[in-house]
DNA sequence: CGCGACGTTGATTTGCCTCAACGATTGTGG
DNA sequence: CCACAATCGTTGAGGCAAATCAACGTCGCG
C-alpha cells in the first residue's frame, strides 16, 4: 500500500508529522478498477472522494436526451468527486467512470469528518483544494460563455496537456460542448490550416 | 457599525465566542458604494472579499469583442470576489460592479491570513463557503452544456428569486450566456404561451 | 426638453446540430 | 488467427437556435 502520491499533493499545502500522516493513512482505502468501470452512478449516495494515484477517471452528466457531459477529467494526482452528493447526502446527479484501468484512493466523507477532527490542518487543506477548483471551474464557465469551439478546444489542450492523446475524441467533445461530429469536422479544419 | 448580517452568515457553519466575533469584526471595513460605481477593475490586484449587507454587486469579464459576460450576482449575505486574482496575486480578469447602491463588508486576503492564524475555525467556514460555491458553479457548467436557453432562464429564476425584478434585462441575458436581443424575443415568446 | 441607455422587432447570417451513410479500428469468440 | 460485431471517427446535406445588424420606440434623468 503505497500512498506517496497523495502525501505529496497534501504536502503541497500543509505540513504533516509522522504520527499525523500515519493516522491519515488510516482512513484511506486502496482500490484498483478496470477501464469503463462505473464508480459511481446517477443514483446513488455518493460517500467517497477520490484521489488518481494512476490511469484516468471522469464525471459526467446524462441529459434527458441521452448525451454525456463531462464535468472533469482526472488523471493522476487529481481529485474526483460527486461534491453535491457528498455535501448534500443527497443522490447523485453525476456518473463517475474509470476511462484507463486505474489505481485510486478512496476517502470517505465520514473519514473526512474524523480527519478534521483530529488534524484541523486539513480542513485548510481541502479548503485550498476546493478554492483552486473553484477558480478552475469559474474560468471555464466564462469560457463557456464567450468563445468559441475551436478556443474551447485551444484551452483545453492547455488545460490537459497529457490527456491531448490517447484520449477518445468523443470524451473532448463531450467536455469542450459539441457533438462528436462537430468536433471531427472542426479538427480537420484545424489541421488543414496548419 | 452593524455586522449582524455577517455575524449570521457565519453563525450559520462555525459557532464563535464573543473574543472571536470581536476580534473577527476588528479585521472587517464597512464601505458604502453607489450604483455603478466601479468596486474592481481588470488589470487590478484583487485583495479584498466583499460581504454583500444591502444592495447588490455583480462579477463579469469583457471578452475580446468587448462583450460583458456575469459571472455572479451578489444580493445581500453573498460574498463575491475575484478569486483568480486573490489567490493567485495576479491582476483581474474579473470587473465587479455595484448595480445598485449598496453596503458592502470588505475583508483582505491579509486579514483572512490573520484570521486564519488566530482562530483556525475560520478554515473551516471559507472551506464550507468555497464547496458550496463549487457545487453551485459545477452546476451551472452543466447547465451550460446541457439546456436550451430558455431552460437556463427558468434556473436564473429559481437561483436568484429575488433579483428577477428590478434587475436589467441586459443582465439576466449576459449572465445566461445570449444577446439582449435574442432574449428579448425569447422573453416574449414565453410571455405569449402562458 | 433632449440625450443616452435600454428594450423591441425584423431581416439576414452563421455556428453548430441532426441524421444518415460509410470507413477504420478495436475487441471478442470461434 | 481470422471473422465478425461493436465502437469510433469521418464526411455530407440539410435544419435550427441564436447571433448580427439595423431601425425604431420608450423611459429616466441631467
């Protein structure tokens, strides 16, 4: 059980001892899980964060005609999570699908709640992390609102370097808002005039 | 100097003793500021959250056509900010607004440091203040990706009840993301069908 | 009053979607 | 290792939601 990768994302924003990271690692719980696998489903309670220690996972929505929208991609070192059902013990409205067989760490709002007890520093911690996301999302909000495909597409190569290849286009599509079609013709523009 | 609105707000996720409430207030600036007036531009540093006691703000950008997009309206008890630039120390991208006159509670990112240092519990409130924002943002992407127009319309009302008279049109379309134009005409045609 | 900001309405254009047909690639069982 | 199906990407024709551009009415305010 190795869980180096996800002491180094804490390092980056508070400093543990030994003995506070030991109990750390106490409340954390390994788990391997195959290319296409759901993690969570619309639905369902979700109870866990997810750390990427490797592979790829992402979240997504259905609507009601039936087409995926992805909320975020998270390759490793990434955190991954339904937050409205976490915070709200409410079920999820988001689906969250391994994309690349994957090792991740769960953590469990219950957990969650002990930790902070313990170690207050984390409550720091997680608030960075979710500022940092915050900022992130507002930024593609924004995005969204006033470019156009084609810059989307330019932003979220930056966004994603190492996801660029390798990745279905279908999944970027999906991410940047337009229809697999659209985004192969788009592409072929693109490449075209380079 | 009355505080009561930003003593309740926080009351609603952390419980303060007097000594804490007291030297809580002593980190805050009261401000009035008139409709249109300028709180923040791009281009300058951000160091301030606003606490929102009466009136109301708004966060937008300016896109390269010279279109406004809003990011957020802020009506009594919300806090709005330029984030991006808070935390990272970077200029504005973000201009924010009053669009009527208001009373606002200013709090520096350097006394939110000092806060932080004297009374850890605040973590936990900015924590539980920046997930909720993030569902709320997270959400909106979705919505984004996912609704007609209209559709994002019906949501701007059901989010911001209290705004949807008083405020300009030119607002409620910059914030769904459409022309004053086109929604216009989609406000009529709703009118005519119901 | 008269000006400027806002909202309305119409004609036209366009970015992106829909639907459909067809290759290419992947994966799976025989 | 091949045959076949399923999934994915490509391409084209046509359609629609929303943008653009322009003209005009209306209101609040100096």
């Amino acid at each position: 059980m190795n869980f180096s990768s996800i002491d180094q994302n804490v390092a980056k924003h508070i400093a543990l001892n030994q003995e506070e990271i030991d109990f750390f690692h106490g409340l954390l719980q390994h788990k391997k899980v195959k290319r296409k696998q759901m993690i969570l489903q619309e639905g369902d309670f979700c109870k866990d964060s997810f750390f990427v220690v490797e592979g790829c996972l992402r979240s997504f929505s259905i609507d009601k005609n039936g087409f995926e929208h992805i909320l975020n991609f998270a390759p490793p070192n990434w955190w991954i999570s339904d937050l409205y059902s976490l915070f709200s013990q409410k079920p999820c409205i988001l689906n969250i699908e391994s994309i690349e067989n994957s090792q991740i760490i769960l953590f469990s709002r219950e957990n969650q709640e002990k930790l902070f007890a313990e170690i207050p520093k984390f409550e720091r911690f997680f608030r960075i992390i979710a500022e940092k996301s915050l900022v992130s999302h507002q930024q593609r909000l924004l995005d969204n609102l006033s470019l156009t495909a084609e810059e989307r597409y330019e932003n979220f190569c930056k966004r994603y370097p190492s996801l660029i290849d390798g990745l279905a286009q279908k999944y970027i599509a999906a991410y940047i808002g337009v229809t697999p079609e659209f985004f192969s013709k788009m592409r072929s523009k693109i490449l075209r005039n380079s």
